[in-house]
C-alpha cells in the first residue's frame, strides 16, 4: 500500500504527545534519478521521516529544513518540509566502503534546523552531533531548545521510510510530577520494543495497537505528505542574476545556453544569450523593481 502521511496522536489522561509519519511513494520519489547508494538512500529516509515529524511538531507556517554539512566522504544531507506537508531532499557524497557508526561518518560536521516563516524572522538552531544516530542527535536538540522531553525513532528501507515521535507536554493532566515521569518512562519504554519492519510496515493503528493496547490512544486525521520541489524558473533567473557577468558570457560562447538545473529534482532551466542578457539588464539599479 502507498501511504504517505503523518498523524498525531495523544495519550488519554497523559501529557505525552506522539507523530508517526509513513512515506513511501513520496521517499521514492525524493531519491528518484540520484543512484545513492543503497545505505546512503536509507540514512536520507531518516532524515526526511525527521523533516516531517519536526515540521508537524514545531508548529509554523512555513518551510523546515534539516540539513548537516561535513568535510566527510558524505558532505551533505538535507531534507526539507513546509506547512503544505510538501518535502524534498537531497545528500552529496558517497559512503565509505568501511562501515562508520554516524558519530564517526560525521565527525567535525555540523547539523541545524532551519524555519522559514512565511512571514517573520528565520530561525536556524544548531543541533549537537554527538549522538550515536539522527534520532539521539535530535532528541538532545529538543531537550536544549524546546525544554520538551521527546524521543524520536526513526527507520528506512529502500521504498519506504517512518519516523516516531513522542513528546512529554507540561503537566496538566498528570496527577503529579512522579506520576507524569512515570507514564512517559512506560510509553517510552514501549516505543524501544518497536521494531524498524513494524514502524515501515504495519498501519498506524495496528503500530499503536500493538503497543499500547493498555492505554487509549486517540489518533487524529492523517495529513498526506508529498514529494514536490519548489523550484521554478523564477526562482532560478534570481540566483543567475547574482552570477559573475563574465563567467556566464563565457559559458554562453562556449555552449550557445545556460542550464541551471535542480540539485533536488533535476528538472534543467535553460536562457539562451538574448534571454539571459535582458535578465541582467534588469538587475541594473536605475530600474525600479
Ligand atoms: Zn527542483
């Protein structure tokens, strides 16, 4: 079954929180025309499943992106959704062919979480690389940044990625802070039996079912996730207009044309001389914009 989707979900008479995202269509569709390698296709699953759980958790309206940068054999992976539950991503590099535990495969790096609100003040906040996988890494950015005790589990194969997520909310509903503590200690504990085959295999009522028949859970509507790159031709004409006048007279001696393409979906825009010349008489400044 396609099923690309994420949905929240909340504890009867507990301050936990929880998301789980499915993709399966819109994961292939992400990594469609880049040949990663296998491994390397899995740890982008992750990643986006992460987008996706960060985007639906950090209420905005807007664009999320997660993106870490290293000197490594892998030197990028990004993944990115916006409030319309839209997402793409992309990594650069190749693995090693000796296997490295994340820590080590991204020694030196840096992670961060971008929000782009549509309308109000980016905010970029840096995630430590200390921990063994994505998920740990992400839970200590939670537990500096939004003070919000959360775990996140995270799984991918080749067609399909998942992404589990639960938060302990301030207490309302907790008789007492023990009580509280004690209720996310089991749920949390739960989650840990949760196998990588059951989260990208089994629906999320059954996934639920199975481990917390003991609790009532109440699952709200699932909001579909696609895949789809926000670049456009427009997009494009503003990063060529920042290009050096020089380098791209010389490419169009050389080649009669410039092609941009997408770095996400591949997609090639491309100015012929007289359509790339007007666009850079438009950037002079006496023209009002
Ligand atoms: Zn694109």
């Amino acid at each position: 079954m396609d099923v690309n989707q994420t949905q929240r979900f909340i504890f009867d008479q507990s301050d936990i929180r929880g998301e789980l995202v499915k993709l399966n269509s819109s994961y292939q569709l992400a990594i469609a025309g880049h040949s990663y390698q296998p491994p390397l296709a899995k740890l982008l699953g992750e990643f986006i499943a992460a987008s996706v759980l960060l985007s639906s958790t950090l209420k905005f309206d807007g664009l999320l992106s997660l993106q870490l940068r290293c000197d490594g054999p892998v030197s990028l992976l990004m993944a990115e959704c916006n409030s319309q539950q839209q997402l793409r991503a992309i990594a650069r590099g190749e693995l090693p062919a000796e296997e490295l535990g994340f820590a080590e495969l991204f020694a030196g790096g840096s992670m961060a979480i971008t929000i782009e609100p549509r309308n109000g003040q980016r905010y970029q906040g840096i995630v430590p690389l200390q921990g063994e996988n994505l998920a740990s890494c992400l839970e200590a950015y939670f537990s500096q940044s939004e003070q919000l005790p959360t775990r996140l589990w995270l799984a991918a194969d080749e067609g399909s990625c998942a992404g589990f997520l639960l938060q302990q909310l301030p207490l309302q509903e907790s008789e007492s802070a023990e009580q509280g503590e004690q209720v996310w200690g089991h749920l949390t504990q739960l989650a840990n039996t949760m196998k990588a085959e059951e989260m990208l295999g089994l629906p999320a009522e059954e996934l639920l079912h199975r481990l917390y028949h003991q609790e009532t859970v109440r699952l709200f509507d699932a909001k579909p996730i696609a895949f789809s790159c926000t670049c456009s031709r427009e997009r494009t004409e503003r990063a060529l207009i920042t290009l050096d006048q020089q380098e791209l007279e010389e490419i169009l001696a050389e080649q009669g044309e410039i092609a941009m393409d997408c770095q996400f979906c591949g997609t090639v825009y491309r100015y012929k001389a007289s359509e790339l010349r007007g666009l850079l008489a438009g950037r002079s400044p006496s023209r009002p914009h």
